[in-house]
C-alpha cells in the first residue's frame, strides 16, 4: 500500500535556508514546495492546499502577512520559522501559527509539522 505524502509549502528566501529545510523536510515523508516571494505563494495557494506551511516574516518581495491571512482564512496549520520573538508579533496574523525560532534543529521543525498536520 502506497504511503500518501503530506504537503508542505515552504516560505523562506534565504537559498541556504531554504535547501536545508527542503531536504529535511523531504527526509520526513513531505512533499515540499519551496517558494522565495509572497506573490509566488499566492498564486500557488490559489491552486492548491497544503497540509502545512512553514513561514519566514520577510521574503524577497516584503513581510507575509498576507499569505499568512490567508492560511488563516483557509484553517491551513502553520509554522513561523523566524529569528524574531513571538512577542513581537503578537497580534498580527503570525500569533495564530507555531513558533519554530531561527535557528531550529530539523528534528523541531520535523515535529511540530507532524503535530499539525497529525495532531499528535
């Protein structure tokens, strides 16, 4: 019986980050679609859903509050993989996800996804 992989949309601009987090991710059984812009994301969410996201504040083209809105609105679990405090943000959008801080050992990252996506 085939295993179905989960999907995860990746936010995040920095390629280094971003390879690194990709492999990682993949490792663990996820598809993972990486994107470097919030307009990229967008589009792509207007085609598709993911089971979760991790999410950087800054991409190339400004903060993502409005992808983040927008997983929000679609009831899409997330991830705020960043270097700033959750206290900083805490009534914007990014209070509604996980906090994953920068830098984070795969492992963490691996298991909060599998917690939103499985709820254990």
């Amino acid at each position: 019986m085939a295993t179905i992989k989960r999907t995860a949309l990746l936010l995040e601009d920095e390629p280094l980050i971003s390879m690194d987090l990709e492999a990682t991710l993949a490792d663990a059984g996820f598809a993972v679609v990486p994107v470097m812009t919030c307009a990229d994301a967008l589009a792509w969410l207007d085609g598709h859903t993911p089971d979760v996201v991790v999410v950087d504040i800054m991409l190339r083209d400004g903060p993502s509050d409005a992808v983040v809105e927008k997983l929000i609105g679609s009831e899409i679990p997330f991830i705020v993989h960043s270097g700033d405090h959750p206290n900083m943000h805490e009534n914007t959008p990014f209070a509604h996800g996980a906090w994953v801080p920068k830098p984070a050992q795969g492992t963490e990252l691996v298991r909060v996804a599998r917690e939103l996506v499985c709820g254990s």
